[in-house]
C-alpha cells in the first residue's frame, strides 16, 4: 500500500513549499524522497520523476542517488541528526566536506552568531549535548546555512523552538528568500503558512 499517491508540485527560486498532512500522512518520506535519503539510504520504492532545472534527479527507470549541494535537510529530531560533539565541529562539517568558499562561509557564520549568540565560539555552551532541544535544531540548520544549498527541506521546524527562537528563525528565513533559495517546509501546524507561495495537502 502506498505510503502517498499521485503528488505533484513544481517550485522556483524564492519560493516557499508548505506540506500539509496528520502525522503519519507521509510528510517526512516526501521530504526524504525529494533529498533522495529514499530510497539511497532507506529502502523505498518511488515511482515519478523528481527534476531540477533541467536536470533529472531522479526517474523511475535509474536508482536515486543523494545531492547534498543541492539539498539542505534538517530532520524533526535533532539528536538522530547530531554527529560531533562540539558545536563548531556540527556547523563545519558540511560546508568543508562541500568544499565551499571559506570568506562566504565565514561571513554567513558571523551573522548567524550575531541571531544565535550559543553558535559562536565564546559561548559558555561549546559542546552540542549541552544545547536545548530547541538550540539543537537551530545548530543544525545553521550547518545547513553553512553549506549552502539551493534547497532546504525542513521537517517540523517550528516543534521545540521557543518564541525567540522562532522570531529569529524567521529573519533568517527572509534572508534565505532574498538570496534566492527555495524552502520547503514539512509542517502541520500553520506557523509558516504565512511564507507559503503554496500548499501542499497530504
């Protein structure tokens, strides 16, 4: 039995995607097939094609494979998403392993410290298991910002964020609009609604 059937929604830069659906309606396996986490490192079968640009990501005729450069993921639960213990290591890794341009990254590192004064290297928090349920997830979004993709998949945001947290999270959200990326957003409470070019029902 399919876990969601017959969807189909096309985007461009500077848009906001907000997906609509119960838990269990299948939101976080539409996120993961579109990064291509299904079916490269959870088995899925998907049929459709996922397209960017006039690039073919994925067909059903060739197996999926993953594109980090493209795709920025930021899972519900950010203790299965944590990797180093250290927070300067978390928000590095991605954007060196990408190799990116260090002055660019630089720079977007000190603007998010200026918003999230716990990411900057005088913190008295240094060490990622001492961070908020909320801090967590803001820490790896910020190593998603690090990397710099075209595309940021973002699976129940607003869960654990505190108001200020929130708040914060929204200019960075307006910046990633301005710089032309899109984002799409896995959500079933309305918070983000208000950024939606369109919604996407489950």
């Amino acid at each position: 039995m399919p876990i969601f059937d017959n969807i189909s929604f096309s985007t461009r830069e500077k848009e906001f995607v907000v997906i609509k659906g119960k838990n269990g309606a299948g939101k976080t396996c539409l996120l993961q097939s579109i990064a291509g986490i299904i079916p490269k490192y959870i088995y899925g079968e998907l049929t459709g094609n996922i397209s960017y640009y006039d690039r073919e990501l994925y067909t059903s005729r060739e197996k999926k494979a993953f594109y980090p450069q493209i795709f920025g993921y930021l899972m519900q639960e950010p203790d299965k998403q944590l990797c180093f213990p250290f927070i300067e290591e978390e928000l590095f890794f991605g954007a060196e392993n990408l190799q990116r341009d260090y002055l660019s990254v630089k720079e977007r590192y000190e603007g998010l410290c200026e918003l999230f004064p716990f990411l900057s290297p005088n913190s008295k928090t240094l060490e990622t298991h001492k961070l908020s349920f909320g801090q967590k997830k803001i820490c790896l979004f910020a190593s998603q910002i690090l990397k710099d993709p075209d595309i940021f998949l973002l699976d129940e945001p607003s869960v654990g964020l505190s108001s200020d947290l929130l708040s914060k999270m929204e200019k960075i959200l307006y910046q990633l609009q301005n710089a032309g990326k899109i984002v799409i957003f896995a959500e079933h409470q309305d918070y983000f609604d208000k950024f939606a070019s369109q919604i996407v029902r489950l």
